[in-house]
C-alpha cells in the first residue's frame, strides 16, 4: 500500500527532485508542477530493487501561463530555468500547458483541445497511474487516479485516452524496464 507520505519519500529519494521541489518556486511560473516520469519511476525502481533515479531520463516540469503562447515566451522561461538550475546534471523539460494544443497534432498525430491547467496536462498522461503531480508551490499532490495502481504495478488506459494507440506501446516501454508491471488493456 501507497500513501503520500510513503510516495513522497520516494519522489524524494532522488537528489535532483529534491533540488527542483526546493527551487522552482523561485522562479516564479504560475501553476506549475513536477511531474511524470521523475515521480513514479522511484515508486517501480523501489519495488524493484534499483537505485531510485535508476532510468529517469528527463525530469518534466508542466505550467499554466495563457497569457502569451508563443514559443520565445515559453523558451525565455526554458532559458531561465537553464540558468536557474545550470548546476544540475539532469535533462530538465519545461513546457507551457497553455500552448500544448498548438503542437500536439503535429507531435502525436491527433488534435487536442486547449487545456485549461496544468493539472489538465497531467490528467493527459497514457497510462492512469502515472497521471501524477507535485504542485511545486503548494507540495500538493495531484494523482487523480490515487496511488494504488502505481504501487501495484497496474498500467491501465487513461480513460480520457483510452482510445490512444500509443498507450500500449507507452505501457510495453513501461514493462520492458520493470517486467513486474501488468498491462490491463479493455480495448
């Protein structure tokens, strides 16, 4: 059994979480969230047996500014946030959940409709368990799927994409680097 304070040890387990929860706050972007895989993969690699960054390629931080879309805004708060966390060896992905929709298609070959939040971002995610966020602000954490599938391994379909083709291959990704993981797929 998970709860969010067992979660919260293991998201903290890894160094560079630590220092991003601590210090993105500074930086002062609205509604923002560390979030995906940085947050469960400690989770797995605890069940597993692996040391708790084991696999984490990128550390993805989501916020929320409809202000300005463009891409020179979003990449000046990139920038910033390159300098701000220069000190880090970590791959750092920063991205404005206000312009999702004006890429998505062209990335993942399907529209989406404009997102209203962060936490919107988050709820998009393949596969439900890894639907997770840490409000950096607040340390709230957001898992509109609870925690459970996550401690058990479960990779179900997002029910706000169930229809995605990519979730198995998203899940079978998954499953390669931690073969305990189930794939429950009603599709």
């Amino acid at each position: 059994m998970l709860d969010q304070a067992g979660f919260l040890r293991h998201v903290r387990a890894v160094p560079t979480n630590v220092a991003l929860l601590e210090r993105l706050p500074a930086l002062g972007l609205p509604d923002c969230y560390l979030a995906a895989g940085c947050l469960f993969q400690p989770v797995w690699n605890h069940r597993s047996g692996n040391p708790p960054g084991w696999g984490i390629s990128d550390f993805d931080i989501f916020y929320f500014d409809a202000s300005d879309v463009s891409w020179e805004a979003e990449d000046e708060v990139i920038q910033r946030a390159a300098q701000h966390f220069s000190d880090l060896d970590a791959t750092i992905e920063i991205r404005n959940q206000a312009r999702v929709h004006l890429w998505y298609e062209q990335k993942f070959g399907r529209p989406i409709a404009p997102l209203t939040s962060s936490r919107d971002g988050i709820e998009g995610f393949l596969v439900a368990c890894t639907c997770i966020g840490i409000n950096v602000d607040t340390g709230d954490i957001h898992a509109p799927d609870g925690l459970q599938d996550l401690w058990n391994g479960i990779l179900r379909p997002n029910p706000k994409t169930a229809d995605d083709p990519l979730f198995l291959k998203k899940a079978e990704s998954y499953k390669a680097r931690w073969p305990w993981l189930t794939i429950q797929n009603n599709t």
